[in-house]
C-alpha cells in the first residue's frame, strides 16, 4: 500500500509540474471520453507541441473536475475569459459526437479571440487510441462529411 502511495504521489507530482514553455497553450472542449483520450496522450506524449491548459464542458457534472492534471474551468459560454485567463493559442474541440453547429460556433468564437482551433475527429472501430498528432485543423473549405459531422482531415502543423 505504501508503495502505491508513493507511485501515486510522484506521478501527481510529474503532472503538475509540466512545461509549457515554448509549447502551444491548449484550452480543450470536452471532459468526456474524447477530452480524456487526448489529454492522457498530450500530457504522456513528450515531443508534443502541445500544452493542456484548461478544459471546458457544457456537462454540470463535469465542472471542478481535474483530468490528466488539468482543471475544468467553465462551459463553452466561458471560452473567451478561459483563454485570456490562461493565454492560450488554440481551441481543441475534443466531442467526437459534435455537430457542425457546435464546431462552427465554438470556431467562430475561438477566432474572434485569436485562437487557432483543432477537431479531434470522430473514433471507428479501426481507430487506435489518439495521439497529439490526431487532432486536425479545421477550415472553412476542404470539410469532409463523416458520420456524425464535417471535420476537416488536414494534419494540423
């Protein structure tokens, strides 16, 4: 039991401590299944460009939660302060499940406050489990429709 203690506490402590210098500061929309997949690969992945600051979710259940050490601080409605508190460069949209309305809106809003924005795009069957390279750029022309919403398939660099 001590042993698993002390495991538990060193690697709470390795989260907390991440840099985010020269790494661009993430804000990540969804605390579900999708935000969780992504999160546990950028903060596991190194060589990441990439730096989770903060998480919103629209779920009331999910606010205060901390996923992969990285806090649940507001709802979509809140995208804008969330940004500017935490100085973030991009808009992660982590619903696998989003419909377009929702990916238009949230992109409309995150480049109205500067932020690039990224779609995590919906899981197959064949999939594997996200890595930092899974999330893509989304852009105006050049959607693809897939199941459940257009998503742009461009490899964001």
């Amino acid at each position: 039991m001590t042993m698993f203690s002390m495991r538990l506490a060193v690697r709470s402590w390795k989260i907390r401590r991440r840099p985010t210098d020269g790494k661009r500061r993430m804000v990540v929309f969804g605390a579900g299944e999708g935000g969780r997949l992504l999160l546990h690969a950028l903060t596991r992945d190194t060589a990441s460009s990439y730096a989770p600051v903060a998480l919103l979710d629209d779920s009331p259940l999910k606010q205060r939660l901390t996923i992969e050490g990285v806090p649940v601080k507001g709802t979509g409605a809140g995208l804008e302060e969330v940004a500017s508190a935490y100085r973030a460069d991009i808009l992660a949209i982590a619903v696998p499940s989003a419909d377009s309305a929702l990916i238009r809106d949230l992109t409309e809003r995150a480049e109205a406050c500067g932020l690039a924005t990224l779609v995590l795009p919906p899981a197959t069957p064949a999939d594997s489990l996200p890595s930092s390279s899974s999330v893509r750029a989304r852009r105006r022309h050049g959607l693809v429709r897939t199941t459940s919403c257009w998503v742009a398939r461009v490899i964001a660099t």
